[in-house]
C-alpha cells in the first residue's frame, strides 16, 4: 500500500454533466502549460485530465484502476485508501496553497492522488492475466 494522500477533504468538483472541457478560450493556458512540461522534461509524461464527479467519495476512499488487455477495457472501482493493495498513483489533484508555501499542500505536497493502479492487478502495462498474480 501506499501513503496515499487523502488527509483532508476534498472540494466538490462539478459533475460530469457539467463540467467544461478545453476550449478556444484555454489556447494560451495550454500553450504556457506545455512550456512549463517541456522546460521540466516532462512533455510525454504528464497531461491533463477534466476533473469532476460521478458520485461522491469519502475522504478515506480512493478511485483504483484496472484494465484487461485481452479485451481492452478499462475498469474503475472505489477502494478504502487504507487497504487497497494498488500503490502506483496515475491521476492527482492539485491543492491550493491558500497563502501557504508551495510545498505546503497535504502532507507536504501541492497534490492529492485520486486514481491508482499497480501491475498486482491487470493494470496499465500488464501483459499476462489475472491468473498470473
């Protein structure tokens, strides 16, 4: 397991419904945002993602990714944070620092982890089975 980091609440987020993808508006945003991941040699390693909600998740829980390369389907299923056996975090949040120093977000760090997997089970880059745990 992982110390993941889910020690305070999270802000609500919009439902899917709802929330507003990249737009016209977003160009330059995006543009200073590929310059700041390239600058850090992080271009092809780091993305985006829209955030928002299906249904809520307690503060103890956390959202863990499988997938089944055979039939090539992603799965995601709700976890207590504190025994899930997936450690390898593949989404975050990042926290407002609200006035605080920049590495002051959770536990340290300007981020939460809201999605997880591990090659334990069927994950992104698994090649064999679930019989081969």
């Amino acid at each position: 397991m992982t110390d993941i980091n889910v020690s305070a609440p999270r802000a609500a987020l919009p439902r899917f419904e709802e929330a507003e993808g990249l737009g016209p508006q977003d160009a330059e945003f995006v543009r200073d945002l590929v310059g700041v991941l390239a600058k850090h040699g992080n271009l092809n390693r780091f993305g985006l993602c829209l955030l928002h909600d299906h249904f809520p998740l307690a503060a103890d829980e956390v959202l863990v990714e499988t997938n089944d390369v055979s039939t090539r389907t992603l799965h995601v299923q709700v976890e207590n944070a504190g025994t899930t056996r997936h450690t390898k975090a593949s989404q975050w949040r990042f926290v407002p620092h609200d006035g605080r120093e920049p590495d002051a977000g959770l536990d340290g760090a300007p981020y939460q982890e809201i999605m997880l997997c591990t090659t334990l089970d069927l994950c992104p880059g698994r090649e064999d089975g679930p019989g081969d745990r």
